[in-house]
C-alpha cells in the first residue's frame, strides 16, 4: 500500500489529515522543515494508525519546501519507501500579514516559493508517477477566497496555488489523478468551526471520490459545511 505523504505536516491542518489517512491503515510520510514538530506529530500519527507495524505506518522527514533539492529528496525517500504515493496533500503555507509595498521583492519571494514554488515542485515531482500508474489524487491547503489587504503576500500565493490546481488538473486529470483544493475561510483552531480534526474529512472524502463525482475546490466555512466523517 503506497499510503499518502503530507507535506507541511505542522500540528494543524497537516497533522489533522495525517492522521485521517492513517486511521484508514495508509502509511503516512510526514514532511516538515521543523524536526521538533514533526516528532510530535509522527507520535499523533502512529497512535491513529494503530496496528500498522512499528517503523512501517510513519515516515517523518525534515526538508524546507523552498529547497527543491531538499524536497526532491525527501520525496525520492518517501517513494523508495512505500512506493508512488496514493495521496500527496500540500500543506505548507507562509501566513503573515503585510500590506501593499510593505515587502521587499526579495521577501514576496520567499512567500511565493512555500505557498506555490514547493506545490509546484512536489506536483511535478510526483503526479507524472501517479499518472502513469492510473490515479491518485493531489489535494492542496487553499485559503484566502477573496483578496485580504492585509495579508498581501498569502493572498498572491492562495491565488496563485488555485491556479496551479487548474493546471495539475488540465496536464494529469485525464490520466487518473484527482487535483483539488481545499479553501479554509478561517482561522484554524481546534474546537471551534475550523477545527482541524473537522476540516481534514474534505481531504478524505476528495481521495476516495469516483471520478465520475470529482470536485476540484471544498470551501470549508465552517463546522456545519464539513461532510460527515467516513
């Protein structure tokens, strides 16, 4: 079973799926630039997973997104592991505010190379495999419906990942691979409508859809917009 590999496994969002797709007895690779945090979350991961074998159910392994080499290998370790990916869900995001003119380009930069740069990388670097296997799916962390003045750079990169989506799923859609995103339009936190727990079921229910029902974009807006778990 070639499992699902997260990356931008923080303890949000990202933990929240990982556990999600462990639970469904998938062996889970966890990527993270932080490798105090991915200890934590590979624990959360592993207790979901339950009987999977000690060693096999988790893989947590550290890489910066913004790092193509970096990543590339740490997918290259995935892959060797437990094969071509079933699931990949893009996770990492650089959230801060900042308004009109208040960034140099240098620092749009950076900003453009986590929220879109590492999508790009690990969807180039993965859906071929997926591909010319005949299916998976690619689903990726969205946010920011609309425009935010005070958040400039994550409104440019929320933007921009959408339409990377739009492109993934124009070049590996008719080959098998199911390329969505999730739309969060809130803070995330756990207990209240945004929970993660509740939010990972969209990333759930878009891997097991047919294809005859795919959605490519769930706006998550609440508690009461998450499907039922399944």
């Amino acid at each position: 079973m070639a499992g699902a590999v997260v990356v931008g496994a923080g303890p949000g969002i990202g933990a929240a799926v990982a556990r999600r797709f462990a639970r469904e007895g998938l062996p889970v690779t966890l990527v993270a630039r932080s490798e105090p945090s991915l200890t934590g979350v590979a624990a959360g991961v592993a207790a979901a997973g339950g009987a999977a074998p000690p060693g096999y159910g988790v893989l947590p392994l550290a890489a910066d997104v913004t790092d193509e080499a970096g990543l590339r290998t740490a997918l290259d370790t995935a892959t060797a592991r437990f094969g071509v990916p079933d699931a990949v869900v893009y996770n990492a995001a650089l959230v801060r505010a900042d308004r009109l003119g208040e960034l140099a380009q240098p620092a749009l930069l950076d900003a453009w190379a986590v929220n879109v740069g590492g999508a790009l990388t690990a969807a180039t670097h993965l859906a071929p495999a997926m591909a010319r296997r005949g299916g998976g799916s690619f689903l990726i962390t969205g946010g920011m419906p609309e425009p935010k003045a005070p958040y400039v750079s994550l409104s440019l990169g929320k933007a921009g990942v959408r339409t990377l989506a739009r492109l993934l799923a124009l070049e590996y859609g008719p080959q098998g691979v199911h390329v969505a995103t999730v739309t969060v339009d809130g803070a995330v936190a756990p207990g209240t409508d945004f929970d993660p727990d509740v939010i990972a079921e969209h990333y759930w229910r878009l891997h097991t859809q047919p294809r005859s029902r795919w959605e490519h974009d769930v706006r998550h807006a609440g508690a009461k917009a998450a499907p039922p778990p399944g």
